[in-house]
C-alpha cells in the first residue's frame, strides 16, 4: 500500500521544516504543515469511504468519523515533526545540506507513513464498518442480541478466538468496551442473531475474556465501540497519553514518540480541533442564529460564511470559462428565508432547519455536481433517511453585512429524489 501524494506532501513539510528554528503545538497551524495533515487524513478518510461501501451511514456520522481521523492525523504529523527535527544539524551543530537532511529523516517517513500508516488504514476502515453495523443495530432496538464473531481461520489471535459466539443483549456494558475492532489488524465483526436461537452468555466470563483479547501495551486504546463514541480512533492511542480518554475536549465529546512534554500534546490536540471545527461550529451557529430571528422577523441583510470551495471544484469550473473570483461561500438570511419557506414545506420539497444548519459540516465530503443548464453548483447530503440539495451560484452579487459583494452564494435548498440525481444537465464533479 503506497501513498505518492503523501510522500510528495512530505517532501514539501521537511521543505518547511528545514526553515524552523523551532518546533511547538502552534506549529501545527502553518498552512504547510495543515496541508500534510489534510493529506494524511485524506488516505485515512479513503478508508472510510471503502469500508461504508459495505455498510451505508449517514452524513453526519461520516463527518464525525472524518474528523477524528484529521485530529489523530494532526496528532501524528507533531510527532513526526518532533523526530524529524534533530536531524536538521550534524554532530557539530550545524545545518545540515538539505538533500543531507531529507535523506536522514527518510527513516522517520518509513516508519510512519508506510509501516505505521497500513495499520492505521486497516483500523480506520475497520472502526468505520463496525461503527456503521452499531447504528444499524441501535434502530433495532433490543429485538435481537448480539453475537461476537471471528473469521475462524488461523490467522485469528487465540485471545480473539476464545471470544467467538459470545452472545449478549445490546445493552450489555461488554459492547462498550469490546465491540471490534480489538486490536491492530482485528477482523472480528458482531452480528445480530434471535433471542431464541443462542444461549445468553456469562456476563462476567465475557469481560474477563474481553480483557484477555486486548491486553497489552495500548489495551486501553482497544477498549472503545467506534459506533458509539462515532470515531475511528478513540482519544487514547499510539500518539497521545492515557489521561485523554478523561478528557472534556477529547475528539469525541494518544506513548510518545518523541520526547514531548504531556501539556505540548494537549495543547496541539486542542489546536487541531480549534482549527478544524471552529470556522464549522461558527457557521453552523450563526445560521441557526439567523434561523430563529427569521422566525419572528424578515431578513435584514445579516449573512454567515459557510465554507470555501475545494481545490478540485475549481479547477472544474475554470474548465468551464468561469474563474471564481474567492472561494469562500455564503449563506444569507434571505437565501435561509427562502429555503425554509413554508409553501416549499407544504409540498415536501423543503430540508428541514437542522439538515441546513448541518450544511458547513457536510461541504466537504458532500458529492459535489455541476449543473450544466443553470451553471451553478449543487452540494448533494444525505440526512435523516432523505437526500438534500443545496445550490451555489458562483461569482453572486450579494449584500454581505451591508457591503455589496461578489462572492459565491448559497442560493437555495430541498429534497430530491435519489433518481433524480442522474439528470442529463447534472454533471458529476466529486
């Protein structure tokens, strides 16, 4: 398994790291260094992707799988920073040449990016499967227990084999701790079965088994149901430290490398999610801010930024002969106003005021497409059973806090049918 757009975003990192002086937690803000942590999350996302192939999850959950996957990938690269740092000068203190320090810290890419990142990617796609597998089995209810199963063939760890059939009802505290995957590599899967079929299991047996099957030195880190915490990598893991999994800002509500001190890791932890989740936080809030006045008043003129257009949407559309001039989109209250409207709701063709408050969190891993006839671009989200459509005009004239603006603007919003999507004027861009 090789990555060649991370390895070219290394050689681009180590480009930058030749040029510090220092490394520290606000490191990780450089837009150098976010752009290998896009990256690195970029490949673990893929396995996201490919593993709910499978198993379908909604657009929210997804998101929140994502994310995890950017901060674990944020987490990693200070570390890699860290031990990549010392080789920047020789025995005597000076720099080195810089093909002399790329080669040197070739190790530190080896093992991170190559032997490190096949696991990572195995467990991330596992975690998302059987995260998916526990949203589907919590709409069920308790109509059916649960059964632990192995893929009984001699690859399965003995620990993992001794827990295969162990058959307990959902609400059993062994799901929260032993649900797969329980371990690097574990291909173990629960599955639903009837009350009547399998015998309920030993509690008590069941958790002791459970502790046998993920002892060791990260046992803790395998001691977590990805379905319900709704991430791939739980808070403690091979890169952070055994006090996050008590922490209040931990990703879901990591040994160290190198040497780094424990409040440099907790600070980075909470500059990747401040600098990933805030610009989101802010967007979502703003427009459920606007959502409420617009209850009891009209449109004024207030507008929120929502999110930027991808790399890759525009280099479509400049194929198209339209050059945007910004890339960052907007939604204003006249536009919310319109979208939530209630002759649109009678008809059933409206999303609701949370599928739209939900939209900055979306953007980005939304299928994206072009409509060829309006010109426009259409942001496609799956929530609540339903599929959303959200249309962007591109190059908008729009007021914007009062101040007339070209911008690209989120135009309106609602329903559609999955068959619809496939319409001869849309064209798929992502």
């Amino acid at each position: 398994m090789e990555f060649p757009t991370l390895e070219a975003g290394w050689i681009l990192l180590m480009g930058w790291l030749y040029q510090q002086a220092e490394i520290s937690p606000e490191s990780l803000t450089a837009e150098e260094v976010q752009r290998f942590i896009r990256t690195h999350s970029d490949v673990l996302d893929g396995a996201v992707d490919t593993a709910l192939k499978e198993v379908p999850l909604d657009d929210i959950s997804v998101q929140r799988l994502k994310e995890s996957n950017y901060v674990f990938s944020g987490i990693k690269t200070f570390h890699e920073l860290n031990e990549a740092f010392p080789s920047l000068l020789d025995e005597e203190g000076n720099r080195k040449p810089f093909n002399q320090f790329l080669n040197d810290v070739q190790k530190v890419y080896d093992a991170y990016n190559v032997q490190y990142l096949r696991t990572e990617y195995n467990f991330a796609q596992a975690s998302a499967l059987m995260a998916a597998r526990w949203k589907q089995f919590e709409q069920d209810g308790d109509r059916y227990n649960l059964q632990y199963r192995t893929m009984y063939d001699k690859r399965v760890r003995r620990t993992h084999r001794m827990l295969h059939n162990i058959t307990l009802p959902i609400e059993s505290p062994f799901w929260d701790k032993y649900f797969p995957p329980n371990g690097w590599n574990c291909r173990c899967t629960v599955v639903q079965v009837r009350k009547d079929k399998y015998p309920v299991s030993n509690e008590q047996e069941a958790m002791n088994l459970g502790s046998q099957a993920t002892a060791g030195k990260y046992q803790e880190m395998f001691m977590f149901n990805p379905g319900k915490r709704m991430t791939t990598f739980p808070a403690y893991n091979g890169y952070t430290l055994r006090k996050c999994n008590r922490c209040e800002v931990r990703p879901d509500k990591m040994k160290l490398a190198a040497d780094i001190p424990d409040n440099e890791v907790c600070r980075a932890c909470r500059l990747l999610q401040e600098s990933r989740l805030a610009g989101i936080h802010s967007a979502t809030e703003g427009i459920r801010s606007i959502i409420r006045r617009l209850e009891n008043g009209y449109p004024k003129g207030d507008a929120v930024r929502i999110g930027r257009l991808a790399d890759d949407v525009k280099e479509f559309v400049r194929k198209k002969g339209i050059e945007p001039l910004t890339d960052e989109i907007y939604m204003t209250d006249k536009q919310i106003h319109h979208s939530l409207r209630s002759v649109k709701q009678k008809a059933g063709k409206a999303v609701t005021a949370e599928q739209l408050a939900a939209l900055p969190s979306l953007m980005d891993d939304s299928e994206v497409y072009w409509d060829e006839k309006a010109g426009n671009i259409q942001f496609i989200t799956r929530q609540d059973g339903k599929v959303q459509k959200f249309v962007v005009n591109l190059n908008y004239a729009a007021k914007i806090q009062g101040e007339k603006k070209t911008v690209n603007a989120f135009i309106t919003a609602g329903t559609i049918e999955e068959r619809n999507l496939g319409m001869k004027n849309l064209i798929k861009i992502k």
